[in-house]
C-alpha cells in the first residue's frame, strides 16, 4: 500500500507558464489561470508516528516533486499526507501541499481517499491561496495518476 499511495500523491502541485482566461461569470470580476505541469518524486519520507505499523491514524507521509512543462524544470513542491481514517486498507488522508513557481507560490489542501487496491484514478484539492503573482488565489487543483512516479497536474486558479 506504501507504493500506491506515494504514486498516487507524486502530483501534489505546480504551476509554470499559463492561460490567463477572462471569466464568464458577472458576479466575479477575476480571471481564470489554466496551468498543467508533471509532478515527479524527488525524495519521500514515511513516517509511522503511533508505532503501530504503517498506515494507521496519526500516521503521515512527506513529499518532495520537481515540476516540469514540456520537459523544462518549472517548480517544486512539498507534500504532507495525514492519515485520518484507516479501514480494510482504505484510507483517508488530508493531503496539503505548497509549490514553489516563478511567479510565486500556492498552497492546496483536501480530503484523499485510497482504495484498498490501487490509486485513485484521480483527485481534487482546493487552492486555499498564494503568493506573488498568485496573491488572492482560490480554485481547483486536479491531479491524474500517469504511471511510476509521475503525475498530471492541472491548476484552474481564479485571482
């Protein structure tokens, strides 16, 4: 379960060189930012906080990932995964995470579950803010399992 879960959490994040859209809606005078990057592993740590064997509740995994677009390093990212609730191998973890971009920086966070047999296909976390040229930033953040440690990222963050 440690390997699918890390696969499955490669993505947490990114951002890179972006498509500033004018939004639609009357009601919201921003504009929507679409960014898509690959998210690969760099360096993990496990850690099985309670002593009780890994996954269990208090349990928590920390990740690093580089980012690239079209094959040119674009940021990196920092993972935390906490172990919520743990049943019959499923598991439900808080994933939040931070991504270091050229313009700046944006945090997401949500609520992740891992079947008992494989990843989740894909997932969503909300943008919960920013830095720089992301400052005011809030939308959706959804990562798709690609294969070995590798993972589509799409941002649409509104400012």
């Amino acid at each position: 379960m440690r390997r699918k879960i890390w696969l499955a959490l490669t993505a947490a994040i990114a951002a890179a060189v972006a498509i500033t859209i004018p939004l639609a809606s009357a009601s919201d005078s921003g504009s929507v930012t679409i960014v898509r990057v690959d998210a690969v592993g760099l360096q993990e740590a496990i850690v099985d906080a309670t002593g009780g064997g890994f996954p269990d509740v208090g349990d928590y995994v920390i990740r690093s990932h580089k980012l690239f677009r079209n094959g040119d390093r674009v940021g990196t990212a920092g993972t935390q995964v906490m172990f919520v609730a743990v049943s019959r191998g499923n598991a439900l973890t808080n994933l939040t995470s931070s991504v270091n971009l050229p313009g700046g920086h944006l945090t997401a966070q949500g609520l992740v579950r891992f079947p008992a047999v494989g990843n989740p296909e894909s997932f969503r976390l909300a943008i919960t803010g920013g830095t720089g040229d992301y400052q005011r930033a809030h939308g959706v953040m959804t990562v798709s399992d690609v294969g070995e440690d590798v993972e589509h990222v799409l941002f649409r963050i509104i400012r």
